[in-house]
C-alpha cells in the first residue's frame, strides 16, 4: 500500500499548481489524473494579473510563457452593436492577466510542476472513492482496486468533481447557458491584447488572444437555443453576428461552418463548505462561475496559495483545513456576487436589466477609478462582499437618473436591483455564519441506499485559532 504526504486528485491547472506549491514546502505530493492525455473537453485561458502573479511565484509562468502564452492587458465591453468599445485596463500595478491554449497549458504545467522533486503524476488512473477511516479520509481508492493512503487528499477534478461527492458536499449546481466556441485565426481584435466582450445579442460574447495571432471567441447562448450544428450556426448567424465588429465577424462566421467547432453546458456551482477531515477542494470542486468573467484560474490559484500557506503553517490537520475554508469563502464571495449580477444585467433584455446596463457603462465612463474597482472586484483585487455592494448601489444610482421620467422603466429597474442586492446580502450572512461556527463537515455516513452528510462545528479548543 502506497502512502504520501498528500494525493491530488486531477491533474489540470488546478491540480499540476497544487503539486508545485505543497511539494515546495516539502511535501510528498502524488498527482492522479484520470486522462491518459488531456481532457478533450473546452476549459479555461485566460488568467487575471492577481492568478498570473501566483504562478510567477511559483516558478510556472516562465513555462506557460514559452507554451505561446501571450500577455492580456484587461478588457474592452462593447454594449451593443455598432457601439464603441468601453476600456477596462488592468491597473499597471497589478501586472498583466495571460491567455493561452488549454492545453497546451496543462501540458506545460505537467511537464514543469510534475519534474520536481517530491512530485509524482499518475496519468490514466481514475478515482472511485475515498477512503473512510474513523470518520477522516485516510487516501482514496482506484477503479484498478489499488489503495493509496495520505495524510491530506486535494479534490481538484472540476466542476462535476466525483471526490466532492463522495465527500458528501453536494453543492447548488445551476445550467445557465451553452457555449459555442470558435478559434479565429488571422483578423486582430479591435484592441491588440485585450478581452473583448460584445452585448446585444441574447448573450454575451466573450473573445480573447490565447497564442501568437489566435483569438478563442465563446458565445454564449441560451437554454432555449435550437440544437445541432446547422441549426446553431444559423442561430449564431442571425442573432449575434451583427454585434462583433468586421473583420472579426467574417472570420467568426467562416470559423464556425469550416471548423468542427466545439459547444459545452456552462453551470454555476456554489458550495458552502469545501473541507472535510483530510480532504479539501481547490478550484472548480470547490465552485465556479459562469466563464463570462474568467475568474476561474485565478480562483484556483487563490486556493492553491491559500491552502499552502495554511498547510505550511499548521501542518495537514484540520485545523489547516479550517483556516483553509474560513479564507477561500472571504475571497470567493465577491468573485460570485460579480459574476452573477454582472451576466444577469448582461445577457437580460427586460426594461430593468437594459436599465442597469446603461447606467453600469454610464458608471464606467464617468469615472476611471470606477473602471479600476469594478477591474479590482472582477480580478480578484478586491474581495470584500461589501466592496461589491457599494460599487453595486452606485451602478443603482447612476441608472435610477436615467429612468426617473419612465415611471414603469424606475420600477423595473428598482425590482431588478433589489432583488440582487437582496441574494447579494444573504450569501454576504451565510458566508459570515460559516466563519463564525468554524465547522468542517464530516464523511457521509453510508447505509442502505442513503447518503447522509453531517455537518459538525469544531470544539472550543479548535475555534480558538479561528
């Protein structure tokens, strides 16, 4: 029976970054990865400054860098068809976000992160179940029947993550949308080295640079969109084209009917505890986000930091993993909140979301310092709840003056932003509920055809590191 310091269950970004960082404070760290390749299926490329700086500590932004990684500045919105990009720069201090192929990313961090010393990746191995042993996970258990025993067991195998299951943290899981992703090959965006996102279709269109000349575009479509590839590129053709700009369009279009290209269900997965005795989730396990965004990498690599940090501090037992989960929500939190409100004013047509987007670009253009704390909230700079409330009840404001002489526009408007900050307080309480208990959950209990999963609130002795 093989026994290590700690088993990281997926071996992606997440995952490959995780290794790096606890094999840097000294820990044994076996990577099992499912895939004998890599996972055939579209995922993230693009990385805010904040998650690019964390690589860059860890020794893994040079490789990605020398994968074709290029450098990405910010953002620029386009709030309809016809109408003038709005910049989003990153501030200069925060350094630049970076956009690169999936793949060739995982490829390069499995190469780097998986030759260093004390780091060992499996490939090919799927996991079928953790191991129980007196209510804590003692290692997890393989589809060929081989046990592998650790201290601490990452769950870092996405957003459908079989080891949060089995782990009893089912989470709130939420089918927003499809996405239709072309790769574009010649035609430069409108602004060299920026995000592009394009409204005015019935969903958002979100293109970025990802390698020398390559831009990755995803559109984002709704649930009710007709299915299969000619219908979808009829659809794509007659509702969104008009709202990317020419030469982008063309190349758009020519991409989709000659290229096989590829559609994904986009979820939201919202979690409200990410640790259990011995075992944690990282990354897209622990929750995620529509992609609108790209907040996701740089979520992982906020956990990754986190979780090594604390591990490093106190060691591979719960109270680590307690600290662990109290910190990841505190960041998460506004990443959520931002994400959510900012696809819903987005995507929606109804009079009070067409409200709130005019007055969030009125908002934007009046202010740079607006520009830099909605860029702050969005990357991962500014991860206080309260920060998006406040910047939120601005956006409210500066809409409410553009409506006050529609009656039926105000209310709509009010409906609208009301109910926002209404799920934005709550989730704001719960999240401060969590940290104040301090509780970790334990391993379901498994009898019958039922799973149990029990929350348990630590003792007076563990809260007192709280």
């Amino acid at each position: 029976m093989t026994r290590v310091d700690v088993i990281v269950v997926g071996g992606g970004f997440a995952g490959m970054a995780c290794a790096a960082a606890l094999s840097s404070r000294g820990y044994k760290v076996t990577v099992l990865e499912s895939h004998l390749g890599h996972d055939p299926r579209f995922r993230g490329e693009l990385i805010h400054p904040r998650g690019v700086r964390a690589l860059d500590a860890l020794g893994l932004k040079a490789p990605l860098l020398a994968a074709g990684g290029v450098r990405v500045r910010g953002f620029a919105v386009s709030p309809k068809a016809g109408d003038d990009l709005l910049l989003l720069p990153y501030v200069q201090s925060w350094g630049d976000g970076l956009g690169i192929d999936h793949h060739a990313m995982v490829q390069a961090l499995r190469a780097a992160a998986g030759s260093r010393a004390g780091v060992t990746l499996r490939q090919g191995q799927p996991v079928t179940d953790v191991i129980d042993e007196d209510g804590r996970v003692a290692g997890v258990r393989l589809r060929n029947g081989e046990e592998l025993r650790a201290k601490l067991v990452v769950a870092a195998d996405g957003r459908q993550s079989r080891v949060r299951k089995a782990l009893g943290l089912e989470p709130e899981q939420k089918l927003l949308s499809y996405t239709v992703v072309a790769t574009v090959r010649g035609p430069k965006l409108p602004w060299r080295g920026f995000g592009h996102v394009f409204l005015g279709a019935p969903g958002p269109i979100l293109a970025y640079p990802y390698g020398d000349e390559l831009i990755r575009m995803c559109i984002d479509v709704p649930l009710d969109a007709p299915k299969g590839r000619e219908p979808m590129r009829r659809y794509v053709r007659e509702h969104f084209a008009d709202c990317v700009p020419q030469p982008l369009r063309d190349a758009m279009l020519e991409s989709l009917e000659q290229d096989p290209f590829e559609g994904c269900a986009t979820h939201s997965v919202y979690t409200q505890a990410c640790a259990v005795p011995g075992a944690v989730l990282i990354g897209d396990a622990g929750g995620c986000s529509h992609p609108l965004t790209a907040t996701g990498m740089t979520a992982a690599m906020n956990d990754v930091q986190v979780l090594a940090e604390e591990v490093g501090l106190r060691g591979l037992g719960e109270d680590a993993l307690k600290a662990y989960q109290r910190r990841r929500y505190r960041f998460v939190r506004a990443r959520e909140l931002f994400t959510e409100a900012l696809y819903e004013v987005f995507r929606a047509h109804d009079p009070g979301s067409e409200a709130l987007k005019a007055g969030t670009f009125d908002y934007w253009r009046r202010s740079r310092r607006a520009r830099d704390v909605s860029m702050g909230i969005l990357s991962g700079e500014h991860s206080q709840p309260r920060t998006f409330m406040t910047e939120y009840t601005r956006v409210m404001g500066r809409s409410a003056l553009g409506t006050w002489r529609e009656p039926s526009r105000t209310r709509s408007l009010l409906h609208t932003s009301l109910s926002r900050l209404n799920r934005t307080v709550e989730r704001s309480v719960s999240t401060w509920m969590e940290e104040r208990q301090v509780r970790l959950h334990r391993l379901p209990v498994k009898g019958g055809d039922e799973t149990k999963s029990t929350p348990v609130t630590l003792s007076g002795a563990a809260r007192s590191v709280a």
